[in-house]
C-alpha cells in the first residue's frame, strides 16, 4: 500500500437497497479523489440496483467487487477495500476498530429501520450500530418516497441519537442541467458534512461574497 494511502483518512461507505446507487458511486469517486481511503460494503439489494440504474455489474466476491471499484474510481491501489456482508473482523465492525465516518448512500428504509433498532444483522447494520455506540459521525442518505410514519419515527429516533438524516432531495437553485448536476448536489452537501473539500458546487451565498470581494477590492472596504 502506498504511504500517501495508509497515512489518508478514512471514510466507511455503505451501499444499500434504496433507489439512487449514482449517489454513492459519485461519492467514491469524489472521496478517492479527496484522498481518502474507502472502506465498502455494498448490501445484495444494492447490486442489484446498481446494475439496474447503472452500466455497473459489481461481481459477489469481496475480492473481485474490490477490483471492480478501484478501476471505476481511477483508485490507488488500497485506497478501495471492499468487506464482505458478515466480515466481524472488518474494521467497521468493532468500536476497537479505526474511528472513521460511515455514510450509507443511498440508504434504505430496511437499513434505517435495522439501525433504529439496534439490529446487527450484517456488516453493514453493525457498522452503523458502532457509528452509534461511538458518538462517530453517521450520515444515512435516504431515498424513499412518501415517507410512511414507521420511516419518520426512525428518522426522529437516529437523529436523537446523533445522525444525520439526509435525504436525496436535490435543489433546483443552481439551476442543474442535467442528472450529473442534481446527484453532485447531494454528494457535495455529504462532502460538506464531512469536511472535505468540493468544487461540485458553490456554497450558498459565495457567489454575492466574491462579488463583494471583487467590488471592494479587499477586505475591509464598506458598500
């Protein structure tokens, strides 16, 4: 492994069942491109909707899927670790393990539930269990539609434990122009909250400040 990539901060990505696999396939493509390390787990459910959404077939094997998501991600070498769905020794499995952000995107109503309620019955439910337990940063991208009441009570219960509900809703206000626009609208508000840099898309209200900047030639200056 390459030391810019052991020494690179890591990032637990989670794919699921929901609707919306473009979401998390730009997110690690952006995280590689970052720096970071990506520790993967992708759920049945979710090969299945990658290869229907997508060109991408994503083969069973841990190994074999690994390859895949380096190639796609222009990926160094052990920079994409793929763990399979019941590796308990995969570092995402145990608080002892290294403390890094889970972000489940897109993430199913299945998966929520599961993590309301404390089930660990996957890697990908004990990762976030864990992500709990350690007051780590949990951010679950939802894609469902309409939410019934079971779904807003999980989303009221893991939000008081600490994570971030944040559904795939884009916004319209920097005027997308196509499907690429609106997924990086999403996956640059997720890189947000991680505190990684993004050029996908200007902040709200940068645009005026720089104006003002340009304006007043400095800091300082008054309208």
């Amino acid at each position: 492994m390459p030391e810019s990539v052991s020494k690179a901060p890591t990032i637990n990505l989670a794919f699921t069942g929901a609707s919306g696999a473009q979401y998390g396939l730009r997110l690690l493509q952006c995280l590689v491109a970052a720096g970071c390390r990506v520790h993967v787990m992708v759920s049945k459910a979710a090969q299945i909707v990658i290869a229907t959404e997508t060109d991408l077939k994503l083969p069973g094997s841990p190994s074999a899927m690994q390859k895949v998501l380096t190639e796609y991600a222009s990926a160094q070498p052990g920079q994409v670790v793929v763990f399979g769905r019941e590796d308990w020794f995969s570092p995402p499995a145990s608080g002892s393990g290294e403390k890094a952000p889970l972000v489940v995107c897109p993430c199913s109503t299945g998966t929520l539930s599961a993590m309301a309620t404390g089930a660990s019955n996957n890697l990908i439910e004990r990762a976030g269990d864990v992500a709990l337990k350690e007051r780590r940063q949990l951010i679950l991208v939802t894609r469902e539609s309409p939410y019934s009441q079971v779904h807003l009570e999980n989303m009221l219960k893991l939000t008081q434990m600490g994570a971030v509900i944040m559904p795939a809703s884009p916004g319209f206000y920097h005027r997308p122009e196509s499907i690429e626009d609106l997924v990086d609208f999403i996956v640059a508000r997720i890189l947000d909250h991680l505190g990684l840099p993004q050029d996908l898309m200007p902040r709200w209200g940068e645009a005026r400040v720089n104006a003002k900047m340009s304006r007043n030639d400095g800091f300082g200056q008054q309208d």
